[in-house]
C-alpha cells in the first residue's frame, strides 16, 4: 500500500479511540519481550494512541511507536522510553537490523502484508520476533448482554470493511511467512459502564463505515437495549479473548 492508497479507517475516530479503546494485560509484554534476542528497541507498528506502545516501554528500554494517522498520534499518552512517529507500516523509516521485536495490535489486517513483511526482515536484528495479535467483536459481558451484542455485530456486518474477514477467521487465514512460536492464552478484562461499552463500539470500523453510509448513529437502538439489560450494577467485567501471530524473523 503506497502513501496515497492508504486506507485510513480511524482518523475521524481518533478521540474515541483513545478514550474507549482497551488496553492489553501488563503480563502480554512480559511473555512477548521474553521471546525476543534482547530488549534494547521494540517497533510497535500501527500504534494508533499508544495502547500497546505504553505496555511495552515496561519491557523495552526504546518504543518506536508509528502510526499512519496524525489524528491518533497526537493522542497518543507520553512516555519517557516512547517515541512517536508518523509512518506508514511498510515504510517505517528506522534503520536496518535495529529492533528486537516488532508489535502490531489490532492493525496487521490493514497492511500491503507482503511489503510489510519486506519491511519487517530488514529491520530485524538476528533472531527478532513479529507479533501481532487482536481480538474480535464476539466479547463476553454476560447472558443477558452478549446475545444484544452479537445481534449488533450482525446489523453491522454489511459494512465491515473487506479485511474484517480475518478478524473473523481469528487470524489464522492471515499469510504469515516466518517460523511460529507459541503463546499461553491471554485475554483483555475491562470493567466498564454502558457509556464505556457503547463508546468503544463506536470505535469499530464497521460501526464508523455505517455511520457514514447511513448518517445516523448505529448504536443509538443498541444503547437502549443493553441499559435495559445491563441490571443494577453501574459497571461489568467485559472480556475479549486474544488472538495471535508470533514468529521469529529469518
């Protein structure tokens, strides 16, 4: 995907994004970074606010973080060992052989894959890690809950972009060229209120892409229903399994 053809699903939502989007368990960087030939930099591609970049400066003494939208990066949370930078995935801009590990959160569905990978080899020191992960939209918040959201994912379901496909096929139809390592599961538990719960399903790319077509705010009905469902406590754990692609860069 070269600069013009970049496909940009998240500017127009980019306060949202930081505002509701979830943030990953401490334990996920542990155990990546623990994969990788050293610590020194990590390039956390497709950073968006920063969610994951964050996490990893526990684990890394640099972040690259990049992002091909503005509006996300200037979002973004600062951090001493983070350093932000606006770049496409396939064109990074760092120098060849200088990362122990690249990260891409919820992202690598979007890219040109095989000039990514490209990109992903030359920057590689000996023996660095790729990982990409994500989760889908089939969260668990409860019984009286869960089957709202499904009913909501399938209203969407026209409009979710074309690549959505692999979010739904949990990654593994995703080309990956590289020799795979494995991962104990892991999932992200955030206890949030309707309105957090709400906002962050305004954040989905189908939900923007059907907003747009229609003019209206695909999530207004919805609203209602799980406030009707949701029973007296202000707040609930909602939890989304991950998935994962982990290989070591050759």
């Amino acid at each position: 995907m070269h600069r013009g053809e970049f496909q940009d699903c998240f500017s127009a939502g980019a306060e949202g994004y930081a505002r509701y989007r979830q943030t990953y368990p401490p334990h996920l960087y542990e155990a990546l970074a623990a994969l990788a030939p050293g610590r020194a930099r990590c390039w956390d591609c497709a950073t968006g606010s920063g969610q994951a970049a964050i996490g990893l400066a526990a684990c890394f003494d640099e972040v690259i973080a990049t992002d091909a939208s503005a509006e996300q990066l200037a979002r973004a949370r600062p951090h001493p060992r983070v350093t932000y930078r606006q770049a496409l995935a396939e064109q990074s801009g760092l120098p060849d052989g200088s990362v122990d590990m690249v990260t891409v959160a919820a992202g690598i569905h979007w890219f040109d894959l095989e000039r990514f990978y490209d990109e992903v080899r030359r920057v590689a020191r000996p023996g660095a890690v790729l990982a990409a992960w994500s989760y889908g939209a089939h969260l668990r918040v409860g019984p009286t809950i869960d089957p709202i959201i499904e009913r909501f994912v399938e209203h969407v379901g026209p409009h979710w972009p074309e690549r959505f496909r692999h979010i739904r096929t949990e990654y593994r139809e995703l080309p990956f060229p590289f020799e795979e390592l494995a991962l104990p599961a892991f999932s992200i538990t955030m206890r949030w209120t309707v309105d957090d719960l709400v906002g962050n399903m305004r954040t989905w790319s189908g939900v923007q892409a059907m907003a747009r077509e229609t003019g209206t705010d695909p999530t207004a009905t919805v609203r209602a229903e799980l406030a009707d469902a949701w029973g007296a406590e202000p707040s609930r754990p909602c939890e989304w399994p991950l998935f994962f692609r982990v290989g070591r860069v050759s």
